[in-house]
C-alpha cells in the first residue's frame, strides 16, 4: 500500500521533466488518487462483508500492482487519471481491511505490534523512494513504475496469507445496545483527523516537487526516501508512548509537530530545513493514522475505522483543490496552507482531549 498509494510522489518531477506532464494535470492526477481513495474507504463503510473479506484484499493487491505497471504504456492523461483513481479505491481497501485485522487480533496480545504493521507504509514509501532515486540515474521515468510495480508485486505476494478480521454477528448485537456514549469525541476526532487529511496530502504531493525546486539536485528524491525511512519506525514508537501519556495528547503532539514540519522548506532554504520537514513530516504522518484509528476503535463506535478513513479521503480531494491556486508561483504558499490545515487538526484533537474517557468497558472480541 505504501508503494501503490505514495511512488507518484517520487516519479512526479521525473514526469514532469521526461513525460511532459503539466503542474495541472499533475495536481489532476493526485486528486483522482484521492477520488479513488474515497470511494474505497466508502466502499468498506456501506460494505462491511468487504472489510472482512480474503478475496477483497487479495484482489485489490493484485489491482493495485497492474495499475503500477500501466502507467508507463501510455501517455493519454485521461488513463493515467483512470489509473490513479484505481490504485486510490484499491489501496483505501487494502489500508481498511489490514488495519480491522491488526486492532482486532493484536491490539489486545502485543500492542507495540500494530505501531510497526503501520510502519509497513513507510517501509514501502523507502523502498520505492529508493528505486526511483536508483532509476532515474541510469533510465527513464518507465523504468521507475516497473521496477515499483515488482516491488509491489514482491510485497503482494509476502502479504497474500494475510487473514482479515473474523464476523461476530451475535457478538455484535449483544452489545450494540452497550456502547458507551462517545459520539462527541468521535466527532472531534473525525474533524481533526479530516483537516489533517487536507494538510497532509499537500505536503505528500508536493514536498518533494518543493524541496526539489528550492534545493536542486537530487534531494527531493532523497527526501522522500527520509521521508518513509522516519515514518517506518515512528508508529512503533507513537504506540509505545502511548504506554506513558493519553493517545489524545499525543495526536495534538503529533499533529503540532507535523504542522511545524511541512511549514520549514516555505519559511527557511537550504538543505538542512528540507532534511529536517521530511524528517518531521515521516515522524508524524503514520504516526497520526496509527493514534487516531486507535482513538477511534477505543471509542468503539461501529465501523470506526472506515468512518475515519472516509473523512481523511475526503481531506485528500479538498487538499490538491485548495492548493492547486497557489502553485503558479513554486510550492512555498502550497505548504504554508497545509501547515496551517494540520494546525487547525490540532485545534481539533485539543478537543478531543477535554474529558477522555480512557477507561471504556471492552466489547466482546470478534477475532
């Protein structure tokens, strides 16, 4: 999934430079990645079965790996918009059903567990960050989607045995009449969790193309590398401070941090700003999925986490939209709106601080 769903980000400046691949169409693209991570978080909300189903993560695997290896055999920007759109509803599918299995089965057994299975996102943002870096040096932006294209293919099939969360039904409506009253900080939670799907989308596309533009050389891509390489470790790492203060402080922690860290290549040049914003943002991006998913399951309200996804997509389509006016004079202003978004996500979280419940009776496990 993290192949799949954040590659286009290191290949963007490749296309613009070999494919002719224009600002719009490139901020086109990147919104129908998003359309169709929507519609795919969607799915899983009005589907249940889909969340709990081997042969819907199977197959989104596969679909997600052959809309990778088609990008290179056209250049007809209306399939690549197809494409994008595709791989968005395949990977929000993939990130949905993994993610209801890893809090249903290990949450309760080894906690830190679910910190690094999120971490497999940033390890597939390094890994393919590499690959492109690899790439460009001795061939064209083709190679650069299929040689990601077998990584992800490699990958799929290391995740093929993956089993998705077990249906309860019984279990279920024995205790929907239990559920404890926590819709007002589910709501704040969706909120905070759907700015941050705004802010952090506009530093995912365009933080590398930025540091590119500003920087020069080949720093942009290894950003982006910097980028999954922080992010690998950090979920791990989230989780285990969880241990010692409340996921509501951490998520305004995070979120804090991460506003600071997009905004750093707008206000300050040079190469050391770019090193430390990818830094940040890869500490802090996962780290924010991996609190706020959990918030959300705490919180046990139905279907929590395709609910949060559907508010983080729909985040991701206004983000390219809000910033793609501000890009006709470089990337610095673009930035500067999506720290100021992750700010107001901050805003958010503080209220879901407010009162917490931490201590809610458990449901009966559906694993």
């Amino acid at each position: 999934m993290g192949v799949g769903r954040f590659v286009y980000t290191p290949i963007l400046p490749l296309m613009h430079e070999q494919a002719g691949l224009s600002t719009a169409l490139g901020a086109n693209l990147a919104t129908a990645n998003f359309i169709g991570y929507l519609a795919g978080a969607l799915a899983g909300t009005a589907a249940p079965a889909l969340v709990r189903s081997a042969p819907a993560l199977r197959g989104s695997l596969v679909v997600l790996v052959a809309t990778l290896a088609l990008m290179p055999l056209t250049h007809d920007g209306t399939a690549w918009f197809v494409l994008r759109l595709v791989a968005g509803a395949a990977s929000a599918l993939v990130f949905v059903i993994a993610v209801s299995a890893m809090l249903a089965r290990l949450q309760a057994h080894a906690h830190h567990l679910v910190g690094w299975a999120f971490g497999g996102v940033g390890a597939g943002i390094a890994l393919s960050g590499l690959l492109v870096v690899a790439v460009q040096a001795a061939s064209a932006w083709q190679a650069a989607w299929w040689t990601c294209a077998a990584l992800a293919a490699l990958l799929t099939a290391l995740a093929w045995p993956l089993a998705p969360q077990s249906d309860d039904t019984a279990a279920v409506a024995t205790t929907r009449a239990e559920r404890p009253r926590t819709r007002c900080w589910f709501l704040a939670l969706l909120v905070s969790y759907t700015f941050e799907g705004i802010g952090y989308i506009i530093a995912g596309t365009f933080l590398v193309a930025a540091i590119q533009q500003g920087v020069g050389g080949r720093l942009g891509g290894g950003a982006w590398i910097v980028v999954g390489v922080a992010a690998l470790p950090s979920c791990a790492l989230w989780t285990r401070l969880a241990h010692r203060w409340s996921r509501p402080a951490l998520l305004l922690a995070s979120l804090g941090i991460q506003a600071v860290g997009i905004a750093l290549p707008a206000l300050l040049g040079g190469a050391a700003p770019a090193l430390v914003s990818a830094v940040l943002f890869g500490a802090t991006f996962m780290g924010v999925s991996t609190i706020a998913l959990s918030i959300g399951s705490h919180l046990q309200v139905p279907r929590a986490v395709a609910l949060l996804t559907v508010g983080y997509g729909i985040g991701q389509i206004l983000g390219p939209l809000l910033a793609a006016p501000l890009l006709h004079h470089g990337y610095q202003q673009a930035l500067l709106l999506g720290s100021a978004m992750v700010a107001v996500a901050a805003a958010a979280s503080a209220a879901v601080c407010v009162r917490f419940p931490h201590r809610l009776s458990p449901l009966p496990s559906t694993a």
